[in-house]
C-alpha cells in the first residue's frame, strides 16, 4: 500500500515537471534584444578596424587606457564624440573619418547607449565613510 502512495507521489512530481520544463522551453523570452540599424553595423566595423576596443571599453570590457563609451552618447553628444575623433587629445589618436564614417560610430554608441548602463550604479560616500549604491534602473 505505501509503495503505491510513493509511485503516486513521484507520479505526481514528474508530470509537475514535465509541466514545468514545458512552460520554461516554449515561453518565448519577453524583452527584445536591441537591433542594429545599418548605419550603426557600419559603426562597429569601423570601431573594430579601429581598435577602438584595445582603448575604450562597452560596458566595462575592453582595454583601459581610455575611458568607457557605453553611455557617452546620453552624457556628452554627437558633436562631442565627433570632435574628439577629429582632433584627438593625450593619448587618444586623432582619426581621418570621413563625416560619414563618424556619423556611423555615433550611431553605433547611441544604440549602445540605450541598452543601459554602465555602471548600473552610483556610489554615493555618506559623511560616516558608508558607501550607498544607488542602482539606476530602481524606481
Ligand atoms: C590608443 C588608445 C585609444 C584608441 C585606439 C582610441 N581611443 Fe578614444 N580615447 C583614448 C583616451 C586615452 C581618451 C581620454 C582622453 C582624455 O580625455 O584625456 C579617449 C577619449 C575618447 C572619447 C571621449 C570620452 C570622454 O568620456 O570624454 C571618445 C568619444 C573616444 N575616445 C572615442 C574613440 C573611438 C570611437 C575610437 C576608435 C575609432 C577610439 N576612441 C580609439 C584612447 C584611445
């Protein structure tokens, strides 16, 4: 009789997950991933036969001689990136692009720059040396 209940038990878990497991491999994923324009796929070659990855890094990846470009396009502006391509300062090459090729990059970091942050977070330093991170994506 208890060998019975225990088959109906492991009966009753394995069809729950069945269930599960067909739930989880045939729900389709809710956000949609973030597609680049033309303009911008022109943007990323251009950055990689630039080497801008050995610099620069996106979402913290990449070299660490020049600072991170994931929201740069929110927090300076087109005219800005462009600018710096022309000229260049310190250790930053000053590149040759045509104004097409600098309107392609900055379409590239635009569409990086609304995939989110980088850091996701602000650190703020209270007066008693506690730091407080402050995520951005928390209403
Ligand atoms: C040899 C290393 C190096 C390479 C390669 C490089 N950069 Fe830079 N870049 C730097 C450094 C260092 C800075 C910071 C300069 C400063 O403010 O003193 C910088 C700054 C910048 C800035 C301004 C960032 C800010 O926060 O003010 C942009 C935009 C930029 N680079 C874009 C690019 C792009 C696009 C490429 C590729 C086409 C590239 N860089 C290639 C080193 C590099």
């Amino acid at each position: 009789m208890n060998i019975r209940k225990n088959i109906a038990v492991i009966g009753v878990l394995i069809t729950f997950f069945c269930f599960y497991n067909f739930l989880i491999y045939t729900s389709k994923e809710k956000e949609t991933p973030v597609k680049l324009s033309k303009k911008a796929i022109k943007g990323q070659k251009i950055w990689q036969d630039n080497n801008c990855w050995s610099c620069h890094q996106v979402y913290g990846l990449g070299g660490y001689l020049g600072p991170d470009l994931t929201n740069i396009y929110s927090t300076k502006d087109s005219n800005y990136i462009k600018a710096m391509l022309n000229s260049g300062i310190q250790s930053m090459p000053k590149f040759s692009f045509t104004e097409e090729d600098k309107e392609a990059i900055v379409a590239y970091l635009k569409t990086i720059d609304s995939t989110g942050y980088y850091p996701n977070y602000e650190a703020i330093i209270k007066p008693n040396g506690w730091v407080e991170l402050k995520y951005k994506d928390e209403k």
